[in-house]
C-alpha cells in the first residue's frame, strides 16, 4: 500500500474522491483552475471524503411531483392506508382514522415534539445556517437506551403536541425562510409517511424550496418509502443491529435486520450516492449511520460489511460514538456504560479493512455534548432557550466530527 498519505481518484459518476490517511492542515484544491472544492480533513478519522464536484443546482423532485398532480395522487392513497395501518412494517391494522391506538399511538394528525435548526447533525447535513428539524413524537420501535425517550415513549403526553398538516408546512417555512436551514430534516418519520407527505403538499405552494431528509430509525415499510421516491432529496437511515435477538431485547422490533436492510436497498435505489453541492452540503443521496454499542451489540462488522457487498463501497456511512446509556439502559448490563476507546477503534480499523469509503466518524466524547432535553422545547439541544441565542457554526467545524444529536435512537 502507498505510503503517501493522500490520494485521488474519479469514480463513475465523475466526482473525485479524496482520502486522507493522516491529519492535513486546510487544503484548497482546484480542477482546471477553478475552485472546486475547500477540504480541512479529520485528524480523528483519518477518512473523510470529498466533495463531487461542479454538481449543478438541484431542484427538489416534490415540486414536479406537485405540478403534475402525483404528490396530491400519493398523500391520499397514503393516507387511505391509516384506516388499516401498514405505514411501517409493524402494520397493526389499526383505524388511525378513528384514533385507534396501534403500537405507535399515533392517529390521524401528526405529533410534532420540536422544531429548530439543528447544527448538529452530519457536516453535509447541518451546513453553517443548520438542518431544520422537525421532531416527530413516538415512534414504532422503543430502544431501552433512546436518547430521545422523553418525546418517543411517552405517548400521553405527546398527545398534546398534535397538529394539522397545515401548520406543520407553516413550522416547515419557518425553518426555511425565518432561520434560513439548508434542508427539512423529518426525524422519526416512519410511522407519519402519509401526515409528512401531506405537509409537504401544503407546503409547497407556500414556498417550500429546500431538500428533504428523511432520518429514520430505518424500520420502515417499502410500501410507504415507494411513495415518498422523487419526494425525498436525502435519506439518513440507521443500521442499528444485525442480529434480530438484540433487536427484539433492545428495541421491541421484529425483524429487524431484514426490514432495515430491505428499506436501505429501497432507500438507495432512489437517490443512490451523496452528491453534495458546491459547499459540501448534501442534495441528494442515502447517508447510512451506525451506532456503535458497547459489548458488540451493533455487530458493527457484519453490518458495515454487507453494506459493502450489498449496497455499494461508495455509500456514504456515518459512525456514531455516542451511545450513552440513556432511559432504561443503565439498569441493563450489557447496555449500562459508554463505548471503549478500544470498541471505538476497533469500528475505525473495520472502516479501513471493509473498504467503506466515504464518511464521518464521532469523535470519542461526543455523547455528552449533544445530548437533547426536549423539556427545553425551543432548543433541545443548549441550555439557552432560544435557538436564536446560538450562534452559527460552520460546517468545516464539524470534519473532526464530534456533535451529531441523532434523534432517532428510539
Ligand atoms: S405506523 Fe403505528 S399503527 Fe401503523 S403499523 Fe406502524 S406502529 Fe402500527
């Protein structure tokens, strides 16, 4: 193997990869003598990589979708599906309709927990002016660990945050042109497809502009991702587990290793690789996180490796370092302590001898920086109450990677 601690490649779709074996100070990089590109690699990761170039503005595809009648066509057969639920794979067949309670709790409206511009989330995703969040409550899996328990797992109490679709567009616009975010970041969507789909139809004659991300817990039905396909710019799934017996102890969720593997390939076959734009902000493409357990409850290595073999060495995979033992999981041995330096590492060596070639790692200690409270409603994530008190960060903050605020873990 070279030696030299960078190198360069084009890939199939024109874009160049570049690989850093070792910490480099600020690089500008230029293609024909055009500026193409700003690059200040982790020293945590030794793996970061960059940019496709020159990729032209994209216009988000709901808006097509709307003009020619088929977003209106696909939120009515969506919601036509809550009279017998199988918006996700748990498919209950409950009357949502009729507020029949099925194991999300959730029914005709959607819930919606918080809203903010995170700047946190991957540095593709965040940018400098932040992702605008949009924090569903419930969810249809319940991991003992969630870091976000308080608005995934108590559907009591969540039933005080429903709204109708028109407002939720309205909060959408907010984040768009009153905090400026980059992109509409729907967290825990899985078990709202139809009430998501419904906002952005809405929306769209508002103004809506920017793409969309879906960032699940990756358990979630091919059926209802089909009729998100076009709609959805970016798709940030989890690949929690591969092992179905830790998936059922640790998260109530049969099945899992298949359904999340199924909906990842789905995910995949619609937006394909991340393409970012000139300043290394995602437009498109799938972004696979994992998070990494401790004791090797995540099988990080039978999970990174078939997503290697089975979706493509050029997905874009997000390792995440901050587990913490959160809601009910210090009361459980084997889930009740951080992740090791040696566990940590021993998930970087993988990245290298899988071949997984682009993405981010958490540095060790993110987990406490970014921990949410969303009994602070206006910003979860900052003991100010105001995300109008945080100041912007830039994103090339973010490339030794230590603040992801997944929200998803539940
Ligand atoms: S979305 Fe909720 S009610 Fe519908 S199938 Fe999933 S868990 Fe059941």
């Amino acid at each position: 193997m070279s030696q030299f601690p960078i190198s360069c490649q084009w890939n199939s779709s024109g874009t160049i990869l570049i690989k850093f074996k070792y910490y480099f100070p600020r690089i500008l990089l230029s293609v024909n003598g055009k500026l193409t590109a700003l690059c200040q690699p982790s020293k945590v990761s030794n793996w970061r990589t960059l940019t496709p170039l020159l990729q032209e503005s994209m216009e988000p595809g709901y808006l097509t979708l709307y003009n020619s009648g088929e977003l209106e066509r696909r939120a009515q057969a969506l919601e036509a599906r809550l009279a017998a639920c199988d918006i996700c794979p748990r498919e209950c067949r409950v009357n949502r309709l009729k507020s029949e309670p099925g194991y999300c709790h959730s029914g005709r409206l959607p819930i919606v927990s918080a809203v903010c511009a995170h700047h946190g989330e991957e540095p593709a995703i965040s940018g400098i002016r932040g992702s605008g969040t949009v924090f569903f409550g419930n969810c249809n899996m319940r991991c003992v660990y969630c870091q976000n328990h308080q608005i995934s797992q108590s559907w009591k109490k969540q039933r005080s945050n429903e709204m109708d679709c028109h407002t939720l567009a309205e909060k959408m616009l907010y984040l768009q042109d009153g905090l400026g975010c980059h992109n509409i970041n729907f967290v825990s969507p899985s078990h709202f497809v139809p009430q998501l789909l419904r906002a952005v139809v809405e929306a769209v004659p508002m103004g809506l502009r920017v793409p969309l991300v879906y960032n699940s817990n990756g358990y979630d039905s091919i059926a209802s991702l089909k009729e998100i396909d076009g709609v959805i710019s970016i798709y940030l799934p989890d690949l929690r587990y591969a092992s179905d017996k830790w998936a059922k102890k640790f998260s109530h969720a049969p099945h899992y290793v298949v359904r999340a593997r199924q909906a990842i390939k789905e995910m995949y076959r619609q937006v394909g690789d991340l393409e970012v734009d000139e300043s290394d902000l995602a437009e498109r493409g799938l972004i696979v996180r994992h998070l990494i357990l401790p004791n090797g409850l995540a099988d990080s290595e039978e999970s990174l490796a078939w997503l290697v073999r089975e979706v493509s060495p050029a997905v874009t995979v997000s390792i995440m370092s901050q587990y913490m033992p959160m809601h009910r999981a210090s009361r459980i041995p084997l889930l009740s302590r951080k992740i090791t330096i040696d566990e940590h590492e021993a998930v970087l060596k993988l990245i290298t001898d899988l071949g997984v070639e682009n993405g981010w790692v958490q540095e060790m200690g993110a987990a406490e920086e970014y921990l949410p409270d969303f009994e602070r409603k206006d910003y979860p994530f900052s003991s100010t109450n105001s995300q109008n008190d945080i100041p912007p960060r830039s994103a090339t903050n973010y490339l030794s990677y230590t603040g992801n605020t997944t929200c998803n873990y539940s």
